[in-house]
C-alpha cells in the first residue's frame, strides 16, 4: 500500500524529473511540506539550491530521492534505478571539480554511492538465496553470508553476525540489519560531503 509519505515523495521525484535544472519552487515547496522532519529538510535545501552550480544540484536530487526512498521504504527493483542515478551525479562532479574541496566532497559522495551498492549487493543475495524451497526456514536467523557468497561485505562493513540455521553452524545477518547499517554509513557520507559543498568557495 502506498502511504501518504511515499506519495509525496513521488510527487517531488517527479517534479524534479520534469524540471531537471530549475523544478517550479512552489509546486516543490508544497511536495516537501508533506515529508518527514529529516527528508523535509533535505528537499528544501534542493530547492533553495536551484540557482546552485549544477555539480551541487545534480547531487542534492540524486540523494535526496534516494535517501527518501530508503526511508519511506521502496523495492529492490526501484532501489537500483536510484543508486545508478547518484553514481552517474558523482561521476559528473568528479569529472567537473575545480577546487580540492569538491574533489573532497566527490570521495565523501562516492563512499556513500559505495555503501549503498553493497546494500544492492547484499539484498539481491538475500532474495536469490531465500528465493531457494526450504531456505527461509532453515536459516531463519539470517542470510547465511559465507553461503550466499557476501562474507567478503560483511568484513568490508563489520556487519554484526548471529546464529543463522537451525543447527547452529552457520552465522548470519538479517537483510533489515545490514541494509539499516550500510544505508546509515551511506547517510554518514553524504552528509560529509554536503557540509564541504556548503562551505564558501
């Protein structure tokens, strides 16, 4: 079912779609409003960045939706469109950075593009191996990572394990964990690299 939170977040994705370079500020205005306090604030500093230099702008968007969308809650198969899409943001401002603190503020951007790749990762393992007859309850504790072939990301991310089947061989690590841990990380970094976007030239 779709909330009333969802739905506001896809009436400012859409608008920001239509108007990629200047989005008509009151129509986004009224979108934000309709946000939580976190996400509110995000996508009024889009707005208000809408005479920004692109480099910003086309990252404000590209996070802000998919921040949104991870928070609201959204699908594996609408989740990867939206990390394409900040990558591609990153990879322009790393193309385009003219002073060392953008060339800074892209590594922060591209950690966080890191960290939610990994959850992409992580997550399609999680549906491919649950996806198996007999899976979901025999290893019920968690997605037993070292079988699912992702032990490599839960050491890159200290991903903490539990007891994942019945008989206590192998660990594991609930998808809502790692996904709550990795999108948390990729919060962390954007959010470094917006702080050094906002400082004066």
């Amino acid at each position: 079912m779709t909330t009333w939170r969802s739905a506001a977040f896809f009436v400012v994705t859409a608008v920001a779609a239509a108007y990629p370079a200047r989005a008509d500020n009151e129509v986004m205005i009224r979108g934000c409003s309709m946000l939580s306090d976190a996400e509110r604030i995000q996508c009024l500093e889009a707005v208000a960045r809408g005479g920004a230099p692109d480099q910003s702008a086309g990252i404000v968007r590209s996070f802000t939706a998919l921040r949104a969308a991870v928070t609201t809650g959204i699908s594996y198969v609408n989740y990867t469109p939206l990390v394409q899409s900040a990558a591609t943001e990153v990879a322009l401002l790393r193309d385009r950075a003219a002073s060392d603190r953008e060339r800074e503020a892209a590594g922060y951007f591209g950690k966080a593009i890191d960290a939610y790749s990994d959850a992409a990762t992580f997550w399609q393992a999680d549906i491919s191996f649950y996806a198996r007859r007999g899976n979901a309850e025999a290893y019920a504790g968690g997605l037993p990572f070292n079988l699912a072939g992702v032990g490599h990301l839960v050491s890159k991310w200290g991903l903490p394990t539990e007891k994942s089947d019945i008989w206590g061989i192998q660990r594991g690590v609930p998808r809502s964990t790692a996904l709550r841990i990795l999108w948390g990380k990729a919060d962390d970094y954007y959010r470094f690299g917006s702080e050094l976007l906002k400082q004066p030239q």
